[in-house]
C-alpha cells in the first residue's frame, strides 16, 4: 500500500470504474422516522427510501461526459487524485448508514488491479465493439465479452520505475534529515 500514492491513475481508473458502473444503482432501503420535507416534498413517517446512486453518479451537473468512462477525470492538473471529486462517487451510500466495508474494498481494489496490472497484458477483441453494455437489476452486471490477458515477457519497465521511486523517496528522507 506504500506505493498507491504514486500510482494515482490506478485510483484514478478505480473511482471511475465505480461511478462509470455504479455496480449498486440504488441504496439498500431506508425509512423516515418522521415526517421529513426535502426541497418543499413532504415524505411522510415510515416511508421507504432508496437512493438512486446511478443517477447520482451520472447527474451531467456534476461531471462531464458522464457517459463517457474517463479516469483522467479524477486527476488534477499535476496528476495527482482530485480527493475532492472522489468524494462525489456515490457507490457505498452516505452519512452515518455508509458501507463500513469502503475503505477495505477500496485497498482490495487497489492491491488486486496493481497486482494484475503489473504482471499481465491485457488485449480487447478487435472482433468486438469496444462499446461498454450492462445488464440492470438488482446489481448492474457487464454484458459478456472477450478480453486477451498473457503475462508480461518481461518487468524491467516497472522494475526501473519502482527502483525510480524508491530512489527519490530515499533522497527525500535524506534531505529530511539532513535538515533536521
């Protein structure tokens, strides 16, 4: 987990793999305890509620081309994750009744596409339309494709990457004590 701060398009692919599929379009339902007005609506006690997280995930007032599946979009102008629109995925719910699991999901995520990013190939079909369909129920589940994974001939480019940040990082903590 030490390296995800370098590997901000890993996150980046991530949070917009899970505002892209919003894999649970809507919440688990909830209900009023009280008479509640939102915006002038009176929802009455002992109303079920869900909350559509697809659409919230795709309001065109909140992000761009939200049909269009950009990681990039979650980058700042330095590269680095935009914390602040990360925040905007609505993928495990809101408030005091959010997944207790988002933090452990999201550094599973992380480890297990690195992990798979760093060993293999991926390669689409150029027989297929690269065109991403879903089936919608309960969950939201892609429609089948094909997908060419071979593992890597070789390391060397990430190696030399990893030993790159491995390097800066102990000249930073070098310059760190130095100034201490």
């Amino acid at each position: 987990m030490g390296n995800q701060p370098h590997l901000p398009y890993i996150m980046a692919f991530l949070y917009e793999s899970m505002r892209f599929s919003s894999f649970v379009p809507v919440t688990i339902p909830h209900a009023t305890t009280t008479n509640t007005f939102i915006m002038g609506y009176l929802i009455p006690k002992d109303t079920v509620i869900f909350v559509n997280q697809w659409s919230v995930n795709h309001d065109p007032a909140k992000w761009s081309n939200p049909e269009d599946f950009d990681p990039t979009r979650f980058l700042d102008e330095n590269g680095f994750i935009n914390k602040d629109l990360t925040s905007s995925v609505m993928i495990f719910s809101l408030g005091k009744r959010r997944c207790i699991g988002e933090e452990l999901s999201k550094v599973q995520l992380f480890l297990f596409t690195s992990i798979l990013v760093h060993q293999c190939n991926f390669t689409a079909n150029p027989n297929e339309d690269p065109k991403m369909d879903f089936t919608y129920g309960l969950t939201i589940k892609p429609k089948p494709f094909t997908l060419n994974v071979t593992l890597r001939d070789t390391m060397d480019l990430l190696d030399q990457a990893v030993q790159r940040l491995q390097a800066e990082k102990a000249a930073s903590e070098s310059q760190l004590s130095a100034n201490a």
